[in-house]
C-alpha cells in the first residue's frame, strides 16, 4: 500500500476519490437532516394531496437505497385504525431531473404493507415496484389474503373456521396514462393453480382510486383450497371466473363458477354428517350472497 502511494499520480487518484466519498457522505447526512426537519411538512402535503390523514414514523435518505419511509400510516374517514400501514419503504430517485425541479421515481421496494377493510386484510410483502421513462410499470409481490365471513349468517356461523386464508404470488404489468393504470397483465399464483386477468384501476394516484379487474376463466381444484378442504372436506374441479370492482374502500367481488361433479362434506357440532356428492350447476358469489342454479347433486346418497 505504502508503495503505491508513492505514486504521484496515484495519491491524486485516492485523493479524489477520498473527495467524493466524503461529499457524498455530507451531502446525504445534510440531506437526511433536512428532510427529518421538514417531516411535519411533508405530511401535511401527502395529507392535503390524497385527502386522508397520513403519519410517519421517520424519514431519511441514502444513496444507496435512496428515500427511505419508515412507519408510514393511512387513516381512511377519520377512522380511529390505520387503513393502510407500510413498513420500510424505499425510493429510488434519479437525481438528475431533482436539478430542474422535478422528481422522476424509478423503483420502489416496500418491505411490508398490510392493508384492513371491513372484513378483509391483505398483507403484502417484499414488494417491488419498477417503473420505466415510457409509463410502463411492473410489480411483484408476495401475498397473504384473509376474509372474515359474516358471523351473521347462519351457514357462514356453523362453519369450522370462518376465515378464508390464501397465500399467493402477485406479478402486474400495465401502463400509466395520464392518471390511469392500464393493466395489461395481472397474475396471481399459487402452488398449484394461476388465474390471469386484466383492467384498469382509474386515478390510481388519488385517495379513493376505482379498480376494475376481470380474471380470464381458469380450472381449480377443490382440494387446493384451504378453506373449502378444512370446512367441507371438498374436491373435484371448478371452472371459475372473477371480477372485482367498485372503489378501493368498497371493492365488490363477483365470483361465478361451474361445478362439475364435486364432493363436500360437513358435520356439524352435534355429530350430523351432510355429504353432498356429485353436485353439478352454477354457483355465483356476489353482494355476500350465495346463489346456486341449475343444480344436481346428491344428499347424504339421496338424488335432488
């Protein structure tokens, strides 16, 4: 080491270098400190800008990983819980256009997100946003979808275990127009089956953006379905498709699917067994309504 900074040419070299790494390091320590003081300021603007009340745990910036967020939390109506909670969210800014006033983000990583409706909980990890000069944006994500059931309802009451709990990889692709995502490509996969749809989600920058999905018809199995596997003990196949609509506070899901040849058994709490075998027809889920036509099946052996 001591002889190659004997190197003229070489102590300049590492001087400059030396240089810029401490720049850097002052200019991001400055940064972070700037940005930690106008926290208060900044979460009045994403306030005021998407019209729902927003906290925030911290707030710095590095180089490396660019605009970090910590603790960031979105309180829908004045609700007294937190709506939409993320952990850890990282932002990749090019620093470039930051000279001309402007801010052009190219990815986000987001460690965690949990987000809670009424009934509903999505918890969203290891997320990937890339977003390119063209409008063109694609995400990935891991995902861990639980819907409470009624308790209301008689049938949903009697069950086993009235939550529905699914695991599933999520990759999108689409385009931003103008205030719209245009999505081209939605997949959602799990172990064994992967359902495709496409749609759009208007002003999906705005606090209440309206989603509008529709899956393209896939064939699942009854068995790889936890929920109806523990609850009816079910196999045999489904020919479903799905749509989701409605506005991010009040997503309206409409399942339709055909039946063929399935089996479900329950056995309720004081012993009785229901087996209904060889059940064939059209069963829809929509507004948390069950409907069933065209149907044959057996009950406990008997034709109905």
């Amino acid at each position: 080491m001591i002889s190659f900074l004997k190197s003229r040419r070489n102590r300049i070299v590492c001087g400059a270098i030396l240089v810029i790494f401490l720049t850097a390091l002052l200019c991001q320590t400055a940064l972070s400190f700037l940005l930690y003081n106008y926290k208060s300021k900044i979460v009045k603007y994403l306030t005021d800008t998407l019209g729902y009340k927003i906290t925030l745990d911290d707030i710095s910036y590095t180089f490396v990983n660019g605009l970090h967020l910590n603790g960031v939390s979105i309180f829908y109506n004045n609700q007294e819980g937190a709506t939409v909670y993320l952990k850890d969210v990282f932002i990749s800014v090019q620093i470039a256009p930051i000279l001309l006033r402007k801010i052009v983000i190219s990815k986000v990583n987001i460690d965690e997100a949990v987000l809670v409706s009424k009934r509903a909980s999505l918890l969203l990890k290891n997320i990937r946003i890339f977003m390119y000069k063209t409008g063109a944006v694609k995400l990935n994500s891991d995902i861990k979808f639980t819907y409470r059931l009624p308790q209301e309802n008689y049938i949903f009451r009697s069950l086993n275990n009235r939550d529905i709990n699914q695991d599933l990889k999520c990759t999108l692709q689409g385009t931003i127009i103008n205030k719209d995502l245009r999505v081209t490509m939605l997949s959602l996969n799990t172990d064994k089956n992967q359902i495709i749809g496409m749609g759009i989600i208007k002003d999906a920058m705005e606090r209440n953006p309206y989603i509008d999905l529709i899956f393209i018809p896939s064939s699942v199995a009854l068995n790889n379905i936890p929920f109806l596997k523990n609850n009816f003990d079910a196999y045999g196949n489904l020919w479903i498709s799905l749509k989701v609509s409605g506005p991010l506070d009040n997503l309206k899901p409409l399942v339709v699917a055909n039946l063929d040849n399935c089996n479900f058994a329950y056995r309720s709490s004081d012993g009785e067994i229901f087996d209904i075998e060889e059940i064939t027809g059209k069963i829809e889920y929509k507004n948390e309504y069950i409907t069933l036509e065209d149907a044959y099946l057996k009950l406990n052996n008997i034709p109905l």
